[in-house]
C-alpha cells in the first residue's frame, strides 16, 4: 500500500497559520472542505472528538490527526506544514510542524490502521520533516512524500 493512491495535491496546507488544536482543524478542514473532500464541520468534529480521546501526536514534530468520516468514498491523506512549531499535544509533548491527516470512510478501519503505520515508517527517514518544511509549493510536498513512499517497501 503506496500512499500515493491516497494524497490529494489539493488537500495541502503549505504554511499553517494556527498556534493552537482548534486553529490546525479548522485550517485543515477548510482546505478539505475547498478539495471537495467533504464538510469541514463534520470534519472538524471527527478530528477533534479523536483528539479529545487521545492526542495524535507521534513525537518528532510529527502528528497525524485522522478520524472516520461519513459520506467519503475512499480514504485520503492531506498534509499540512507549520511555519512555526506549534503545541498541539497534552502539556510536556514535542511542538508539531508536520501534520499528516488521514480521513477515512466507515467500515475501512483496516486500511485506515495500515496507512497510518505507513505515515509512521515514513516519518521515520532521515531529515523528512525538515525536507518537507522547507517544501516551496504543493507539488514538491507531494513530490518528496512520494519519493520516501517509493523508496520504503
């Protein structure tokens, strides 16, 4: 499983401008929202009712806020970036930079789990995030994250 088939260009935040939980789902559900993906309410409380159960941060400057959501069709992944480290964890956990979002439809629980141990072994390559980070546009986020993906098998 590539996650090729599940990034979306249009489903990119380049610069995040939040300092806080509330700002990154409601940036990031806007632009899922602008894709066509979905609606950005019903988006929004999924992420944050997963957040409230318990924290996506992975550590690293890494978190991937994902939830089950009604009405898609397909999982998608969407990426957003952190002009700033921001706290997006519980108190004593790393400043995040890199968001991987991962929205799934019901009853895809399985593929939903194998995606994000995949964003997780992916995460893990030497100087990802920061490549990422430094990303001028939507296309070279997309180009890097399927570079590292067609080098991990």
């Amino acid at each position: 499983m590539r996650l090729r088939e599940f990034l979306r260009s249009d489903f990119v935040v380049l610069r995040l401008e939040a300092n806080d939980i509330d700002g990154v789902v409601e940036e990031v559900c806007a632009c899922a929202a602008a894709a066509g993906i979905g609606d950005a309410e019903v988006i929004a409380d999924k992420l944050l009712e997963r957040e409230r159960a318990h924290s996506t941060v992975i550590g690293s400057g890494l978190a991937i806020p994902h939830a089950t959501v009604p009405g898609l069709a397909e999982p998608v992944i969407g990426v957003a970036i952190a002009g700033k480290p921001i706290d997006y964890g519980p108190p004593g956990t790393d400043p995040v930079r890199l968001f991987f979002v991962l929205l799934s439809p019901p009853g895809r629980e399985r593929e939903h789990v194998k995606l994000l141990a995949r964003i997780c072994r992916l995460a893990r390559h030497d100087d990802f995030i920061d490549e990422l980070q430094s990303a001028h546009d939507d296309a070279s986020v997309i180009r890097s994250i399927e570079s590292v993906d067609d080098r991990h098998v």
